[in-house]
C-alpha cells in the first residue's frame, strides 16, 4: 500500500510543484484505504477544488524535459500528439529593415514616373497602361551596392502573363512574370547588384506585350538590401523573404503588432465567427445571408492540406485563400461538394470559409476545421491567443541592429528592450555644411542621441544605429570629401554626420523639410526590462501555434512545448525514490499528515515539519466553495536560546491565496501570533505627460521610471524630459504611465507627489511652487501650482515648454 509518509515524501525536491499535483491521487487512495476517512470524517471526494488543482498543476508543470521549436517568419508550426498540454514558452527576436523604395504604398505618384505608358493613383493602387512594348512604371533614385543581395517585391493584378517585375530595363535581368490570373500576385525575387549605383537604379513594372494592352494594376512595393541587415552570405532564400517581408512597410520598420496564437487540433473558434455573412469564393470579401456565417482568418501553412468536416452548402458560399496581406488569392464555391479536403495555395497565409446551416448554434459546436487528408473525431476549439503590449496598453515594437543587438520578448513575458527608436523634428537637424568641394554634410544635433551606447566618444558606432536615410560606414571613410561617400554615415562626437551629394539641399531649412519626420533606431546604453499584459501560452498537443507581426519584418521566435513525463514521475513515487538536479536521491523522507477539524485560524497549527489540511487561514475565515487548504509548517533554525522561528506556508489553494506565507517566533516557550509575510517587488515604469483634454504625443529625451512595492504601500519615482511639445495637447496637465492604479479609497493628502526638481515651467501669477497628487482609483497624477495665500490650481498645458523637465516621486496606497 502507498503510505501517507511515501506520498508527502515526494513532495520535497526542486519538482515539488509537479508531485503536489501528482499525489491528490495518491492521497485520497491511502486515506480511503487508512481508514483516515472514518476517523476524522473527511469526505475527499467532495473536495472538487483538489480534482480541479491537480489539473491545473498537470497544465502547468510540464516543462520538464521540454522541447524547443524554431518558428521563424509569420510561419503555423506543429505541436505534436506526444506532447504535454501545458504552459508554452515563447520567446521573440526583433527585427529591423528599410524599405528602400519611397511612397511604395502609392499614396501620390510621388517617385514613380513611367516609360511608353500613363499611370494614375486611387485608393493606394497604381494603375498602369502602356502604350508600346516594354511600357513600364518605375521607381527612380534608388542606390544600389555592387555584391549585396536585394530582395524586391510588388503586388501586381493584370490578365496578361507577359506583365513582370524587374529592377531596370536590361533584358538580362532576372523577371519575375505574373500569371495572367487577373487576381493580385505577389511578384518577387531576389538578385545580387553588379554594380554600385548611387540613385540611379530602378525598380520597375513592365508590360512585354507588344500590342493589345490592358491596365496593370499595382500596390505594396519594397525592396530591402539583405546583405545590410543580415551579412554577406547570411541572406535568406526567397520563401523566406516572402514570409519576412510579407506586408507593406514604409521606409524604417521593426516588427510591430505581434500576436502568438495556440490552439488544438480545431482551428475554428465560433466566437470569432460572422453569423449572417459568408465568403464570395471568387473574391474572398463578405455576402449577406441569414442562413450562413463566415469564420474569421485562420492562419494555415502553404501547401498543406485541410480537412473541413461540414455538410453541404449551397449559392456561391465556400472558401477563400489569403495572403500574408490578407489580399485574396483564390477560392472554391463548395455547393455540395461537402465534407472535404482543400490544399493552401502557394503564399497562402490564411482561410475564410462559410458553412451553411439552418440551426448554426448547431454547427458551430460540430464544425472543425484540421490540418490533414480525413476527418478526425470532434473536438471543440481550444485557445489561447496573446497581442503583445505593455501594461499601459502601448504596442511593442522589436528592433535589431546590423551589429546582432535585438529587442526581445522572454519566455516569461518580458520585454527586453535594447534599441530605441527616434524621429526626427525640425531642430534635431541643426546644420548643413556646405564648405567641401565634392559633397556636402548634414549635421543631426549633438544632444539627439544622448543615450546612444558610446556616444559622446570616437568609437564607431556605425553598426549600432540604423536609418533609411543613408548606409553605415566605418568613420574612416578615406578621402572624406569624396562623391563615393554619398549615402554614407558616420557618427562623429555625439552627432550623425549624413553625406549628400553636392547641392542637394538648397539651405538648411530644405534639408530640415525633408529630413524630419525620419525614424532612426540606435542602440541603449544601458537595456530597459519592462513587464508586458502577456498571459502564457497554453501548448495544446497534436494542434499549432502561429506567430504573427501587422507589419513587415516579421519577428523571428522560438517556442518550448512541454512533454508528456506523467507516468516517470508516477513511477519515482512509486518507488519512493525522488532525483533532482539539487538531490541525487531522497528515501523514505517522513512527513506526518494530520486533519485539523474545524480549525479557526493557523494558531491551531503547533507541530513543526507536518502537513495539515484545514479549513481557515489566519486572520480571516475561508470562504470558498469547498474551504479545503494543504498547508505545510516547518522549522527554518534557531534564532537563539529557546528562540524558534517557524512559518507556515499554503501550498494548495483554489483561490488567489495561494502561495502565502505566514511566520511566527517562540520565547521562553511561548509562541506569537502568526503574522502574513508581504513579498517586496520592484520594477520600471514610463512616465509619460498629457493633456487632460487632448492627451497629445510629446517626444521625450528622457523617460525614466522606477517603482517599489511593499503589499498595499506603493513609492515611484521618475525623471522626464522634453524635446518636443505636441501642439494640440491642451487640458490640465496628467502624469500618465503609474504602473498601479491608486486605491479608489485614496484621497489628496495621502497620494501626494513630491517635485524634487523641474526646469522650463512657467507659473501662473502669484504662483511659485509646484506639487502633484495621485488621483484616486486611476493609474495617473495630476500636477499643481500653489503659492503664498494662493488656493491651488491646476497645472495646465499652457504651463509647459517644449523641453519642459521633472523629477519627482510619490507614495500612494492600492486597493
């Protein structure tokens, strides 16, 4: 038989978290068969929160032996049968790429001009008629490197397949052709530039007929230098490129909007569905019919096959296919072809479909969609899905560097972030140097970067800052002012140094003009760790997980998916034998298991180094469903003579209590009161100020925040500075980003924020101090002017310069 003394054996060791939730079994077993039952009259079976906790640990304590996946580049990876359901463990790289070609989202024909053909722009499509052979519309004043490698890419709809990508109008070239489908194609290829060009290279759409044109209708053009970002000979192949790059980006562009979904074996989750829609299969947009719905995208892997188990539809109802852009690819109207198996077209990236039903609560909790060849038994749609963002709410961005430095997220949800990201205004480009004979050299002020890594010193930092505006180079350039440094940078004492060509801007403010609104991205001095909203992943055997970015590039990852190692364990208990990485064996370890009926608080537990299953906690009685707690006590040392220190921790709970610890200290025999231990924590937050009115988007220099919290009590401080005001922020003015809401019980006098310095505040009349209070039940300040014999008033917009600082902290109270 299985002994009480056996079974709380396994629970000491690094893996207790597994064993605790292993042995309820266990544990009910030996007490029906102790006779414990009789006894202390413990009906175990009516402890439905122990059943549900072993199936909670069973979730989440899988990871051991856990097995790591690469899922790079907006890819649908699989979770095989044999693994365990439990926590999946996700980590996320950043990524960073220019998109060499401006205006390739066609907003104008800015930058696009055409040869034997007209063009013309509506709704972000560029619609293309030649007029001879060889017509073409192109991009102009691109640069090329002779020896990098170039990815280019074009959205293209025409009904001709003699319609093409190239990059210039040499026949030798290699031509990417459309089909001739008269649906949008993504024409792409990569090649490897002869020569170096500097704004002379094209990219271009040409129509090869010779007679007998239609229109050509083109949208999300870009073309990215690979070799830039990722090294001579580390470039990536075509597939992956079309996958990387899968949607538009314009000029600088990390990877941004990142999802991670996972899910079981069903893909269709009927919470997402359209009821009263279904797809146009010749179109892939949305229909109106009260006896169809239509499912939301779903992502799925070209060339794979998918099984659809529903009954048959009728009219022009069925399935589409879609690319990284969501842009329709191809469908099939189903009809009574129904159930079947359908292949994702190349590209593909998602499906809609839409089954039909009279009773469509019904079908919804039969249909399934599976990857395979056949139907395989009903499951309903298990998942879990994660839009990355920080606790404030803002979208998180992942940069890297074409020195390897990358932002990001960590298998326990953190977001590391390394590189920063600025754009530029009007003064951050402070000088146009115009003295050399061959080129001229714009200045990007000293104080722009000031939390750049190295600046400040002659180190090069070429590799460690990124912008669309030139190409790194070492700060030895040879002859500097020389026309083969146009298009290069160098960062020189604090400053980006950008080399045009001769002439380029007329003066200091064209260069100003056409330089602001730039984004740069440079490496942090010194790295941030944020914490995210990002609830773990749930690994669900024999289904996927997909991760995503709304922008290109696409965030390369890595997943770890727990197996199945349930029945070792099981066999260790069964053998008394526990190893782990601390201990090589422990036998025959001897707890003692005790009830406790009726117990009124942890004063009733006296005996050290035993296990108690009771029915109240210290201080406050339980009030749960089904008030069953394991609680484990022990001795941590002596103190002194006679002196004992002992604590008491609730290892098993249902509720949010789980994991309290309490302590208490005998003297001279005599014990105190059990008192709640409170865990400290410390963390960063970002301050941010706003408008109460109109919030606006200031740019900031500094944006520094710390946080220490001590249970209920909460002490921040922060350090923030202006570069640039927003216009349209107007109201009272809100210290925005605290990274706890402040309890709605709060009141003025017991949140107050103390200003320890500020610069560039202008005060009302007969005002001459400056203060804050954090308003109660919100994660925000107000900031307050007061005076001699003055009644305080609100600090208001108005109030503040563009580089307007404050350094200051507070002490507020949460619920």
């Amino acid at each position: 038989m299985i002994t009480l003394e056996k079974i709380l054996g396994a629970l000491t060791g690094k893996e207790n978290l597994y064993r605790c939730g292993r042995n309820f079994t266990a544990i009910e077993e030996a007490l029906n068969n102790s006779g414990d039952v009789e006894a202390h009259n413990i009906d175990v079976t009516a402890h439905s929160d122990i059943r549900a906790q072993i199936n909670d640990l069973d979730t989440q304590i899988g990871t051991i032996e856990a097995q790591t996946i690469a899922a790079n580049y907006n890819t649908v990876n699989n979770i095989p049968t044999t693994a365990k359901r439990g926590k999946l463990d996700v980590k996320l790289k950043g990524m960073s790429a220019v998109n060499m070609i401006k205006n390739g989202n066609f907003a104008t024909t800015d930058n696009w001009s055409t040869s034997n053909a007209t063009r013309s722009v509506s709704g972000n499509v560029l619609t293309m008629l030649a007029s001879a052979q060889y017509g073409n519309v192109y991009s102009y004043g691109l640069s090329e490197i002779a020896g990098h490698k170039y990815y280019a890419s074009i959205d293209v709809k025409s009904d001709s397949n003699s319609v093409c990508l190239n990059d210039s109008y040499s026949s030798t070239e290699v031509l990417t052709y459309h089909t001739g489908s008269n649906q949008y194609e993504k024409l792409s290829k990569l090649f490897t530039s002869t020569t170096t060009k500097s704004s002379s290279a094209m990219f271009n759409v040409q129509d090869r007929r010779s007679s007998g044109w239609t229109n050509v209708y083109t949208k999300n053009a870009r073309m990215v230098d690979l070799t830039a970002i990722y090294g001579a000979g580390n470039e990536p192949d075509l597939a992956t490129c079309d996958r990387l790059f899968g949607t538009y980006f314009e000029s600088l562009q990390g990877s941004t909007g990142i999802k991670a979904v996972s899910c079981g074996k069903n893909l269709f989750d009927k919470s997402k569905a359209t009821l009263g829609a279904y797809v146009l299969a010749a179109t892939g947009a949305l229909g109106n019919s009260a006896t169809y719905m239509a499912t939301d995208y779903i992502t799925v892997k070209s060339g794979s096959t998918y099984y659809f188990n529903i009954t048959a539809g009728s009219g022009s109802a069925g399935l589409a296919w879609y690319d990284n852009n969501k842009n329709y690819i191809s469908g099939e109207v189903w009809g009574t072809n129904l159930p079947k198996a359908s292949i994702a077209p190349a590209n593909a990236a998602y499906l809609r479909c839409s089954p039909s039903s009279a009773n469509l609560d019904a079908l919804a909790n039969t249909f399934q969609i599976e990857e395979g060849t056949v139907a395989t038994s009903y499951e309903p749609y298990k998942g879990t899905d994660i839009e990355y963002k920080t606790l404030d709410g803002k979208a998180i961005t992942l940069n890297k560097l074409p020195n390897g430095v990358y932002d990001e997220i960590t298998e326990d949800e953190k977001y590391v972030k390394r590189i920063a990201e600025k754009t530029l205004i009007l003064t951050d480009v402070d000088q146009l140097y115009t003295g050399y004979t061959n080129i001229d050299v714009i200045f990007i002020g000293e104080d722009a970067f000031a939390d750049l890594v190295n600046a400040g010193t002659a180190d090069n930092v070429a590799t460690k800052l990124m912008t669309p505006i030139s190409t790194p180079a070492n700060n030895t350039l040879g002859t500097f002012d020389s026309t083969t440094n146009v298009g290069k940078h160098r960062f020189n004492s604090s400053r980006l140094e950008v080399i045009v060509s001769k002439g380029t801007y007329a003066n200091l403010a064209a260069a100003q003009a056409s330089l602001a609104g730039t984004k740069i991205i440079y490496q942090l001095a010194t790295l941030q760790i944020l914490d995210t909203n990002a609830a773990p992943l749930i690994a669900e055997p024999g289904g996927q997980v997909a991760i995503t970015s709304t922008s290109s590039p696409q965030t390369s990852a890595e997943f770890s998916y727990p197996t199945n190692v349930g029945a070792a364990i099981d066999g260790l208990i069964e053998s008394q034998t526990i190893i782990s990485e601390s201990m090589k064996i422990v036998q025959d370890i001897t707890k003692e298991y005790a009830y406790l009926a009726n117990a009124t608080n942890l004063d009733s537990v006296v005996d050290t180094g035993k296990t108690y299953l009771c029915y109240t906690r210290y201080g406050a009685p339980i009030t749960d469903s089904d008030n069953t707690y394991i609680v484990e006590v022990y001795n941590t040392g002596l103190v002194g003579l006679d002196r004992l220190f002992q604590r008491a921790t609730i290892i098993n709970s249902s509720s949010s209590r789980q994991g309290e610890m309490y302590i208490r200290t005998r003297y001279n025999g005599t014990w105190s009161n059990w008192q709640k231990f409170v865990y400290s924590d410390e963390g960063s937050w970002t301050p941010i100020l706003a408008g109460q009115t109109t919030a606006g988007t200031n740019t900031y220099s500094a944006q520094v925040g710390k946080y220490y919290k001590m249970g209920k009590f909460v002490h921040v401080e922060f350090g923030i500075t202006m570069t640039a005001k927003d216009a349209a922020m107007a109201g009272n003015v809100q210290l925005k980003g605290l990274p706890f809401a402040a309890s709605s019980g709060s009141i003025v006098g017991m949140a107050t924020m103390k200003i320890g310095r500020y610069d560039n505040i202008t005060f009302g009349t007969g005002y001459t101090e400056l203060s804050g209070y954090v308003s109660g039940g919100t994660n925000f300040g107000y900031l307050t002017q007061g005076g001699s014999a003055k009644t305080y008033s609100a600090l208001t917009t108005s109030n503040l310069a563009s580089n307007s600082t404050l350094y200051g902290s507070a002490d507020y109270l949460i619920d």
